[in-house]
C-alpha cells in the first residue's frame, strides 16, 4: 500500500513544495502547508468497496495520507471510533437524529492522537530526532506519546492552567514539559524561538503540514459510516480548528475522488466558550481573519486558544458550508457535560460539551431544523478532567444502614 501524496500547497499563495524534506511554513507568506494528492489516480485505483477488508483504524485510508512506507508508520492503535446514536440526549435537545461521534476512545483519550499518529509518522520518515510544540493540553499528550513510540525527543511547552492530568499524562510518557504563564498563544512563544535556537522540528499547531492531515481521517470516518452520505449538520468543538479544516479538506477530497454520494453536504458549525470565541467574533462582522482574544478564559482548555493560525480556512469552511458559529458559557458546557453523562452514560470533555451547548441552542433558535442529522463530536474522553467532573456528590453512608 502506498500514498497518492504529490506535494505540499501554501493555503495562501498556493505557491509548491516537495515533500522529500522538512517543510513547516510558506517561505514566502508564512500560510500553512497543506498535501495535496493525485486524486483521479486514487479514484481509478480505488473503489470505496474497497476499504471494507481493511482494518477499522485510520491507516485504512493509506492513499490519501502522507505517509510513504509502512514500516515509518507509528501506531498506538488507532482504532475508528463510534458514531453513536443518542437517542435519549437527543430528546432531551429536540434533535431525535442526534449523533455523536466519540474521540475519548482513541490512545491518549482524545481526537489529538489522529494527528499525532500521522504527524510523528511522517517527522520519523524525514528524520526527526526533537520535535517542540506549545499546547493547550491533549496535544502535548498525544505528541509525546506517538513521540516516545518512535524514539523522537518531544519537547512541550504549555499553559500552567493546563488540567493537571494532562500535564502529569504528558510527562509520564517521558516528554519535556515546560509550564509558562498565560495561553496557548504565550507557549508558542516560547516554542518559536526554541526551535529556531536549537534546529528543533515546530510540530506546532499547521505550522507542519501533517497534523491535519491526521485529524482528516474524521471526515473520512463520518462519510463512511454513513454510507458515504454527509450529515446535515457537524457541530466541532474549534480551538485552532484543525479538526474542522481537517474534515472540510476531507470532504472535498471525496468529492473529487467520486466517494461522495451525489449532493451529499453538510454545515459546518464552530463552537467555541464565550470566554474565548475569536472564530465566533471573526465571523459574526463578516472578517476574514480573527483577532487575538485578549483574556482567553475557559475550562474547556483544549479551546483556549486566543488566535489561531488557520483561522481563515475555519472562516472559510464555515461559509462555503452555510455554517455557524456559536459561543457557549462555562456554565452552560458545565450542564451539558452532565446531561450527557446522566442520559447517556457518554463522559464528555469540557470542549465535547460545549460542541452540545452549541447545537442545542442553533436548534432552539431554529437554526437546526426539525428532523435534521446532527453529528457533533465528542474530540475526547472527560476523564482527562477529573477536577471538572458533574454529578450528584458521593454520599457517606453510615455502618448498618441502607442506600435510600
Ligand atoms: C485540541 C482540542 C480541541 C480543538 O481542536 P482543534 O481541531 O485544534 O480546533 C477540541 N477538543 C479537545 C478535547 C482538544 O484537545
Ligand atoms: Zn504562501
């Protein structure tokens, strides 16, 4: 099995490069890097049909990721995982076709592993020894886990507000974890002039072009598990937005590749906590671009990030799709983390709930519309924040008598 990969593209100037070597930004405008394939080659190679004697992991869609031999894949098992109907949560939201697409059960209990697996699989086919990055929390996780796999030093520079689970999760598996004061923008700081003092690999939020591609393979998962249809509605939980940029790139490649059911679409909706909604703002005055959230505040720490580098392909996705995007409080993320865990025994992350926030109110407000399929992801596993956990407290229960 091998890649369809050609080359990379700046998502700005378009402008061509190779993919024999280390590449991380435009040399010419600082735009991301994105791969590009040989599509009509993978259409006349590969039926869809295909895929179904493959392994359900997200290798299974070789062609149209970046890697070029197996033996640099580096995998900790990267199973597809469910898209789970939630009948009784979706009563509860008036959304009867609600799905959710569950991350938490990846390797490092978040959807960061996708992008991990593909990014560090290909930083050890170019030769990589030390890789940095800044991180909200589940990226450095996920990093410094496919990093030790590979034997790749991984170097992570992140908030000290980070859930302290993450923090500890990140430095069992052997990472070099750095705390700063501040946000995720504050730690790419850091990382910035760390990687151009010591000839480090920026494994930085589209800063490498192959994060996203990982986290693509959700795309292609929801496509597939819905016979290669689209949802009428995906509602993401948006930080730097590489998941939805991810899927957006997903779907188009489809589409061209002639997987895609004819007119399959859906609307992309970006949710984000009021406390950090630089995408919500952007988009609500019509601008290309965002502006740095001056006090990024959220317990959903895998969406504070003030200012993301690919905002304009999130804005951009969002408009083609005919989406949204919708700010939620802590408060409201914080109820619906419980209404997920108590009507559906699914323990939602903070970001996964505010994904829920959000779609529950588009459909209060009608924007949702009756009967419409609804998938919103859940991009990780609330056991990674313990501290944030809901429910009634354990009560002692005194010697000799019974539970009431
Ligand atoms: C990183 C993260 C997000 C945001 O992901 P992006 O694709 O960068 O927008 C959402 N949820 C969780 C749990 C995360 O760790
Ligand atoms: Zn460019």
């Amino acid at each position: 099995m091998t890649t369809f990969a050609t080359h990379l593209e700046c998502a700005r100037c378009a402008m061509f490069y190779e993919l024999d070597t280390i590449q991380q930004t435009c040399a010419r405008d600082g735009g991301p890097l994105l791969v590009r394939y040989d599509l009509r080659r993978v259409h006349d190679a590969l039926a869809p049909e295909a895929l179904r004697a493959r392994a359900p992991s997200l290798w299974r869609y070789r062609e149209l990721l970046p890697v070029g031999r197996d033996e640099h894949v580096v995998s900790l098992g990267e199973s597809m995982t469910p898209l789970l109907a939630a009948a009784r949560l979706g009563r509860a939201l008036a959304m009867p076709r609600l799905q959710v697409k569950d991350e938490g059960l990846l390797p490092t209990a978040t959807f960061k592993a996708r992008g991990a697996a593909v990014g560090v699989s290909r930083a050890k086919e170019l030769g990589v020894t030390t890789l940095a990055l800044p991180t909200a929390g589940n990226a450095g996780a996920a990093w410094a886990a496919y990093g030790a796999r590979a034997g790749i030093r991984v170097v992570v520079v992140m908030p000290e507000t980070t859930p302290q689970v993450i923090q500890r999760e990140t430095a069992a598996y052997g990472a070099d974890v750095w705390l700063v004061p501040g946000s995720i923008a504050d730690a790419g700081a850091v990382v910035r002039k760390a990687c151009a003092e010591h000839g480090w690999y920026d494994a930085s939020t589209l800063k490498e072009p192959y994060r996203v591609e990982g986290k693509k393979t959700m795309g292609f998962e929801v496509a597939e598990q819905l016979g290669w249809t689209l949802p009428d509605v995906i509602v993401y939980p948006t930080g730097g937005g590489v998941g939805l940029i991810g899927m957006w790139k997903a779907f188009a490649e489809l589409r061209e590749v002639g997987w895609l059911a004819a007119g399959a679409t859906t609307r992309f909706v970006a949710a984000q906590a009021a406390g950090c909604a630089p995408i919500v703002r952007a988009f609500e005055e019509g601008a290309d671009e965002s502006v740095p959230w001056p006090d990024p505040v959220t317990f959903a720490a895998g969406i504070r990030v003030p200012k993301a580098l690919g905002d304009f392909l999130v804005l951009r996705a969002l408009r083609e799709s005919g989406g949204a995007a919708v700010a939620v409080s802590d408060d409201d993320i914080a109820a619906h983390m419980r209404l997920a865990g108590e009507r559906e025994g699914m323990l939602v992350c903070p970001e996964g709930a505010a994904a829920l926030a959000a779609a529950a109110r588009l459909r209060r407000e009608g924007w949702i519309r009756d009967g419409e399929r609804v998938v919103v992801f859940n991009t990780g596993s609330g056991l990674k924040y313990a501290e944030s956990l809901q429910g009634g407290a354990p009560r002692p229960l005194a010697p000799g008598s019974l539970p009431s």
